[in-house]
C-alpha cells in the first residue's frame, strides 16, 4: 500500500484505541454520553458535581475492565507479532512456547483452594515462567537450542499443561469449583480490579517497551542465522530476550483475565496487510489496533445479551471467519 494511505491509518490506529475508550465506557444498559463520560472522568480533578450512580458505574464497573482490555488487546498482538518473526511462522501465537496453557493451569490450580484474585493471578503468572522455563531447558541440547527444538518443546509442554488442566477439571468439585474454572478459561474481563491491573499492567507494559525496542532486529532474525550474526547481531541473546519479553506480556495477561484467543494471531496479520512484514511498523500498529479490537470486543460480551458473553467465544467468532477470507483472497502465500 502507499505511504499516503499507511500514514492515514497510523493517524487512525493512534486515536481508535482513545475513542473506543471514551465511547465503551458510556456503553451498557446504564447508558452514558460521550460529554458526560469526559465529565465524569475529569471530576476528581475539577471537583465538580457529579450523578452517584454513573460516577460508581464508571468508575467501579466499566473503567477497569477496559484498562485491562487496552492493555490486554495490545500486549497480545505484540507478543504474537514477535513470535511470528521469530520463528518465521506465521501461525505462531503467544502460546507457542506453552505459556497461556501453563498460566491456565496455574490460575486452575489456585481456583481449587481459593477465590482470592490476587493469589490466583499470581501463581498463574508463575506457572507462565515455569513453561517458558521448561521448554528452553528442554529444547537445549549439547549447550545449544535451535528454533525447531525450541517450537517442538512448547507443544510438549502446552500439551503437557493442557492436560494437568483437565485433571484439575476431573478433581473439581463440581458445583462449587468446576463452574469457576470453566468460566475463567474462557476469558473474562469482568474480573478487572485496580489492585489486580496495578500487578500485572506494568508487567505487560515492559514486556512491550522492550519488544519495540528489539522491534527493527526482529526483520534481521527473519534471515538465516549466518546472515544474522554477520550483521553483527547476538542471535542467541535476541532470541532468548524476545521470548522472556512475550513470555512476560502473554503470562501477564492470562492471569488478569485468562485465555482471550485469536488476537496474538488475529491482529498480526491484520496489520501486516497494510504495513507488510516491516516490523518498525508492525509492531506499533499492532499495539493500537489489539488496544482497539478488544475493548470492543469487551463491551459486545458484556452488552450484547443479558448475560455476559465470554471473550473468547466472540474473538473467535471474528478471527476465524476473517482467516477464512484470508486464506481465500491470498491463498496462504501472505500469511
């Protein structure tokens, strides 16, 4: 596409993330305008006389759940964008080093024993580092790890914690935990606390600001690893400092609100349709458009039926029709 038209939708990708921010936040069945938002917001700061009850919906209810799906939406569209270059695959995901399924097993795990949000994001955050962990000493072999070793070993370890899951699931008790656990694994803002975001948002944010740093040696990683190296890049040290970066944003984020599927590949693919494979643009635009794409997905789950509609089931509903159309306009050879 033309520089004209990939400035325009920076210009774009810079203020959908602010606006989808303002606008969600009035959105619900207690229905807020846009000025009245902005009022809100701005009342602590002004002093000024306020409604009790939309000040208490704002600020109680919708405020931290779209913080944390800004920060959820952008961190895993930068993690899978970082996975995608680095292995050179395209259908690569921030769980492709097992780390969404070990955080999910560590989140299952503490909801057995306890409801505490605190020790549930936690150990789950934990159990994130652990598979990462696990699939770099497995994939070592003879003091090196080559990236085949290193994709192969988190299937080993996602399976491995896939099932752990499923055994916690049969242990459950199912009237009190089962139902619990199930709902967590299928993504949820609505357990969005302040104390919970002041965890783990600055987890994601350095995992971030160190993937945009890296963001213009993840287009040298993408050639072999000789060329690599002759360009004068520590190809062993970036690796490893790009998974540990993914690995703290993608843990961050399952133990906040738990597995929000599809956007780590979903949002990847949608940008590089406009800027190409260029990370110094990718990976940026990612940011504003994962930011975007799923605090509107938020506000659909928790306004579209009575009942709230788990992340997940609509973020999948969205991506897969979108791959389908894809797939049928590239025939794979973009993707």
């Amino acid at each position: 596409m033309s520089r004209k038209y990939q400035k325009i939708c920076s210009l774009c990708l810079i203020a959908a993330p602010v606006l989808c921010f303002l606008i969600c936040l009035g959105v619900g069945r207690y229905h807020i305008s846009l000025p009245e938002t902005v009022e809100l917001l701005l009342s602590p700061l002004t002093g000024a006389a306020v409604d009790e009850t939309a000040f208490s919906v704002i600020f109680k209810s919708r405020l931290p759940r779209l913080l944390l799906a800004l920060a959820v939406g952008a961190g895993l569209s930068v993690a899978g964008g970082a996975f995608q270059s680095l292995f050179s695959n395209p259908l690569a995901t921030p769980d492709t080093l097992g780390v969404a399924t070990g955080a999910s097993f560590g989140a299952v795990l503490a909801l057995l024993f306890t409801r505490s949000q605190l020790v549930v994001q936690l150990l789950a955050m934990a159990m994130g580092l652990a598979a990462l962990l696990l699939t770099c000493l497995i994939s070592r072999r003879g003091g090196h790890s080559s990236m085949v070793m290193v994709v192969l070993s988190g299937m080993v370890i996602s399976s491995f914690f896939s099932a752990l899951v499923s055994l916690a699931k049969y242990v459950a008790d199912p009237e009190e935990d089962l139902p619990a656990i199930t709902y967590w694994l299928m993504g949820s803002m609505n357990r969005a606390t302040l104390p919970g975001i002041a965890i783990g948002v600055p987890l994601i944010a350095a995992g971030t600001a160190i993937i945009l740093c890296l963001r213009w040696r993840l287009n040298i990683l993408s050639l072999q690893e000789d060329e690599a190296r002759s360009l004068g890049v520590n190809v062993r040290r970036m690796r490893l400092a790009v998974m540990a970066a993914s690995t703290l944003i993608t843990a961050s984020c399952m133990s906040m609100c738990g597995q929000v599927g599809w956007v780590g590949l979903l949002i990847p693919h949608a940008c590089r349709m406009i800027y190409g494979s260029d990370n110094r643009r990718l990976i940026p635009a990612g940011i504003g458009m994962g930011a975007a794409f799923l605090v509107l997905i938020d506000t659909a789950a928790r306004s579209a039926t009575a009942a709230e509609i788990p992340v997940s089931i609509l973020t999948a509903i969205l991506g897969a029709p979108f791959f389908i159309l894809l797939l049928r306009k590239t025939g794979g050879a973009k993707l």
